[in-house]
C-alpha cells in the first residue's frame, strides 16, 4: 500500500529535523535562507480520536492524529530571540476546546489551526457532508474555501516554506 500524503510529509519532517530536535534551513521568498524548527507531539490516543469521529471529518485530517496529536510549524528565531511558530495545527484537546470557545462564530466552523498573525482556518463540517470544499482560508478571509484536503493543504504549505502560497 502507497504512503498517504499526510504520512509522507509528516515522516519527511521527522527525518529531516531529527524529530523536531534539529532545525532545518529553507530559502525563504525574499532569497535568503532561515533556519527553522518544528515541534511534533506524540500521538493522539484511540480514545482521543473517537472524541473527533462525532464530527464525521475528513479521513486523512483524523489520520493526522495518529502520527502527531498536534504540530508547531516553521518556529523562526531573529537575533536570538524566537519568533514563535507560524503554524500550530491544533491537538484534539484544543480542536473541542476551540470549538466550543468559537461556538458563536458557527455550529459548522470546528476550527483545526492557528496561522501567526493572520488566525484560525476551520473545517466547516456542513460543506463537508454536502462534497463541497470546506477548508477556510485563514482569519478574515474565513468565508473563502479552499479546494484542497487537509493534507494538500499541508504539504503545499510546509513546500513553501510557511508562506502564504494562496496569496502569491
């Protein structure tokens, strides 16, 4: 059986950081290159991932969860001082936790990762379960769909170097 994209990219990271403990240089798009780093947290737990199932989402985002309950992405440091992580997708915990922090914002918006400086992208469930695309672009454009799964979304994400590639 194939590797599953999402499988595949979160391996290649793990390779490539040493799992998380070493940082990597990527070449950023104004031609200089910055050393970045990840963070993966263990697993989720079977019991964890039933919690999510209520929700009927996309298989390869409950995937996710079996190889890291969460992940900090593209951590940049300037002068010593760390800029925190441009991505963190979300564990299971703060998926319900955000969720029902955010209830006022939609029943159908469960929200999956914080993007810095631009904020939260969601599934919206209820696009989902009608075929439609339901990856919101990130914070204020939250009412625009992406038409990409998860771990498309993801893969293009971690291949342009923590750029926002939809807005090139």
């Amino acid at each position: 059986m194939d590797e599953s994209l999402i499988a595949r990219r979160i391996r290649t990271l793990r390779e490539q950081t040493n799992n998380g403990k070493n940082t990597i240089s990527i070449l950023q798009l104004n031609g200089r290159t910055e050393d970045v780093s990840f963070k993966f947290e263990a697993p989720a737990t079977q019991n964890e991932i039933n919690a999510l199932k209520a929700f009927n989402l996309p298989d390869d985002y409950i995937e996710f969860f079996t190889y890291t309950n969460g992940l900090s992405l593209f951590n940049t440091e300037i002068e010593g001082i760390s800029m925190g992580y441009a991505c963190e997708m979300y564990s299971i915990d703060q998926v319900i936790t955000q969720y029902k922090k955010h209830s006022n914002v939609g029943n159908e918006l469960l929200p999956i990762l914080f993007l810095r400086d631009i904020g939260d992208m969601y599934i919206n469930v209820d696009r989902l379960h009608k075929g439609e695309s339901y990856l919101t672009f990130p914070g204020m454009e939250s009412n625009k769909y992406f038409a990409y799964s998860v771990s498309e979304w993801l893969d293009k994400y971690v291949v342009s170097g923590g750029n926002e590639f939809w807005n090139q």
